[in-house]
C-alpha cells in the first residue's frame, strides 16, 4: 500500500471528480448561462434598438451580466462539499490544500467561465457592438472571468459555513470585481474607437497572475476558518 | 519541552478547553494515545464528543490547550499529521451524484494511494454488486459503508472514527470491531464515538474517555 500519487495527479483527480459531478447536475452549468443569455438579451427590449446606443452600452452590459452570472454560480462552489463531508475529508488529505483549491476553481472557470467566452460574441451581435470590438471582448472575458472565480472563491470560502451567505458574499467579493470590470469595459471601449488596449489587458493580466498565485492560499485559509 | 514519555505516544491532548455557544463542553482535558489502543469516548449527546474528534483530527481549534503527534504539535507537523490520520466524520464525505465504486476511488486517491483494486476493497464491505449504483441510491447503511470502505486500504495508524457504527448492521459492527483489533495489534490507534455496546472488543481491551454533560 504504498503512497504515490503526485501532486498533478491529486489535481487531476479532484478536477475530473467536480466535472463528472457537474455534468451529471446538467443545471449546474445551465443556469448560470441562462442568466447571463436573458439579462443581455432584455437590455435591447429594454432600452429601443437604436444601434448607436445599444453599442455605447454594450461592453458595460455584457461584462456586468458576466459577473453577476459568476457570481451567481459561485455559491455552489464549497456549498454541496460542506453539507456532505467531502470538504473535511479535502482539508485532511495530505495532499496541498491551496493545489486543491485550484482545482475546484478551474473546475467551476470551465463550466461557467468557459461558456460564457463562447457565447458572449453572439450576443454582441444583438447589442450592435462595433466590429473592432469584439477581439477586446473575448479577450477581456478569457483573462477576466477566471479572476472572477479566483477572487469570489475566497469570499464562498468564507462563508460557506452561513446559513445565509448569498448578501454577505456579494457584499464581499463585489469590491473586488470592480477593478476587472473598469478595465475590461474601458479595454472594450479603447478598442471600439480603433485605440490600443494592450495595456487594459496587460492590467487584467496581472490581476489573473496575482490572484493565481495568492488567492489558493487564502482560500485555503478561509475554508479551515469556515470549518472550524 | 516536551516531556519524555509523550514521544511514545502517537497521539496527546494537552489541557484541551472548548467552548461552544458559551457553554463549556470539556476544560483542562489531557490524555495520551498510545500505539495498539483502543479508546472509545463516550458520554451523553451534546457533551463535546465529536468537538473532541474534530480537535483531535485539527478541523477545529481548541479555545485553549493543544493536540501533539508523536510529541509534535499537530498544527506545526499538519502534513505528516494528515499523511498519518484517516478521520471519518459523522457526515460520510461520499458525493451523491458519484458511484461507489468512484467515491472509493476518489478518496483513496486523494488520500495518496495510487494502486487498488476497487472492486475487492468494495466486496469486504458487502457491497459487490453495487459498483456502478449512484450513492444517492444506496441505503443508509449502504452509504456509510462506501465512506468505511476506506478502512480496509490505509497504512494510516491514526483513525478517528465519529459514529462508525450508525445505520450498520449487526454482521458489519463485528467485521468492523475485528478490523479495529488487527489494526491496533498492526501498531494503530483507533478512537471512536459511539453509543452502541462492542460485543468483540472487551472491556479490557477498550479504554474509554468520559465526558460528562455540563451545565455552566
């Protein structure tokens, strides 16, 4: 019986775990997709189909829509582990909690991040967004959205021990997602008026860099707090 | 400084205070573990037996006092700790939408091990022909013997077991207390909850920990 799993192996594992998880709870995927489809699409219902302003409002509304369907979809992230044990069990192993962590992060970034990149071009399309767009736009969402996960992961784990965390976790990580949505917005902007966005995007880049490296650690520490 | 004798013990609880929802539940606890024991704590529902656990197992801190392995504190060694400690919680940590046979492999492969066969470890506890059923769809009894099934692929000498015996039968008690026998004469410790009467592992052989209701 001996020990020889490696560190890519555990992460593997605990991957595949919450993807076969997830696939056989189709809804868990759905959902948050869902949301974000009917949000975006009501704005033009809302607000007339002028293409001059639905264009000026679309990387604003798009990218809102994403974070609050991330956000959404966050909950659920340490909640059904908690109820049934998996979670102790996860702080117990002795494999490294922050590589854990990650894993289930870039689990729930491929069911809910992923999906939202791929269809968020064709609801661009309903929102007039200029043409020189939409490059900034999959790129903000491809660096953006696993910052979202990252960053609201840290605020699940904190209060996944609460009955009724859904106020005070979007009073947690709201804060934290705006710096992502200023940047993308503007980077989206620069590049409808045919302006250089690079450096939005580098910005973006560095918060997905920083929050990679830092936030498994905090998660970490928040999930042995929550379990105390 | 550690004192001399607490090196021997695998596992030692040092004046360990907890307090939940303002009431004491247990002050100045102290007691050692040694390897080959057996120790059952037991005491009335609400005295603190499985805040003791999940001290012991370090899920939870104690307000006051600390837990040793092998005379080191558990939260300066946690990696060794973990590498050596197998807990089993009231709540059984098998996902429902996953199939027994997938709940054991995850969690034998998360606790380390890279080689079983899942198919025997499952038939030692009963449930051959039970591989591919969704836990969801287990009996009670069913389920929490996916969670046990571990017990029968470890070389952890700690195990922490927090009412093992809830929703077994009468046949599965006695596998599990002779499991418990061979795993302190390999050199492991076994501590548990529970409220039922052992029939296998006699009183002499049983070390209990009391803890008593207390009111203040």
């Amino acid at each position: 019986m001996k020990k020889g799993i490696s560190f890519r192996q555990a992460f593997f594992t605990l991957l595949k775990r919450d993807l076969q998880i997830a696939i056989r709870h189709k809804g868990d995927i759905f959902n948050p997709l869902l949301f974000f489809i009917l949000v975006v699409t009501l704005f033009p219902l809302g607000i007339g189909p002028e293409p001059q302003v639905l264009s000026r409002v679309a990387p604003g509304v798009i990218w809102v829509a994403a974070l609050l369907a991330s956000m959404l979809s966050l909950e659920r992230l340490f909640k059904a582990d908690y109820a049934d044990g998996s979670l102790e069990q996860m702080l117990l192993s002795p494999q490294p909690l922050p590589l854990m962590v990650l894993a289930k992060v870039l689990a729930h970034w491929l069911l809910t991040g992923v999906p939202l990149i791929l269809v968020a071009p064709l609801l661009a399309v309903l929102l007039h967004l200029d043409n020189n767009s939409y490059g900034a736009l999959i790129a903000t969402l491809a660096l953006g959205t696993p910052v979202l996960s990252l960053l609201g992961a840290i605020g699940v784990a904190l209060t996944v021990g609460l009955h009724k965390g859904g106020v005070l976790l979007s009073l947690l990580i709201l804060p934290l997602y705006i710096p992502v949505l200023i940047f993308a917005t503007t980077a989206i902007d620069a590049a409808g008026l045919n302006l250089p966005y690079s450096g939005h995007l580098a910005i973006i880049g560095a918060m997905l860099v920083g929050s990679l490296i830092l936030a498994p650690f905090a998660i970490g520490a928040s999930l042995r707090v929550s379990t105390n | 400084m550690v004192e001399q004798n607490s090196s021997k013990a695998l596992l030692s609880a040092n004046q360990l205070t907890c307090i939940r929802e303002e009431r004491i539940l247990f002050d100045e606890l102290s007691f050692e573990i040694t390897a080959g024991e057996i120790v059952q704590i037991e005491g009335p529902n609400g005295s603190g037996k499985t805040s003791l656990l999940r001290i012991l197992a370090g899920l939870s801190r104690p307000y006051a006092g600390d837990v040793h392995y092998q005379g080191e504190n558990i939260t300066r060694v946690r990696d060794e700790f973990n590498d050596d400690l197998l807990y089993l919680g009231h709540l059984a940590g098998v996902k429902s939408e996953l199939t027994a046979e997938e709940n054991l492999n995850f969690n034998l492969r998360i606790s380390g091990y890279d080689e079983f066969e899942t198919g025997d470890i499952l038939a030692k506890v009963n449930l051959a022909g039970f591989e591919e059923a969704l836990a969801g769809h287990l009996s009670a009894g069913q389920h929490r013997r996916t969670a046990l099934a571990r017990l029968w692929h470890t070389n952890c000498k700690i195990w922490l077991l927090d009412e093992p015996f809830t929703a077994i039968d009468k046949k599965g008690v006695e596998e599990l207390e002779h499991l418990f026998l061979a795993h302190s004469k390999r050199g492991g410790c076994v501590v548990l909850t529970t409220h039922q009467d052992m029939g296998i592992i006699g009183d002499d052989i049983l070390r209990k920990i009391s803890l008593e209701y207390r009111f203040v």
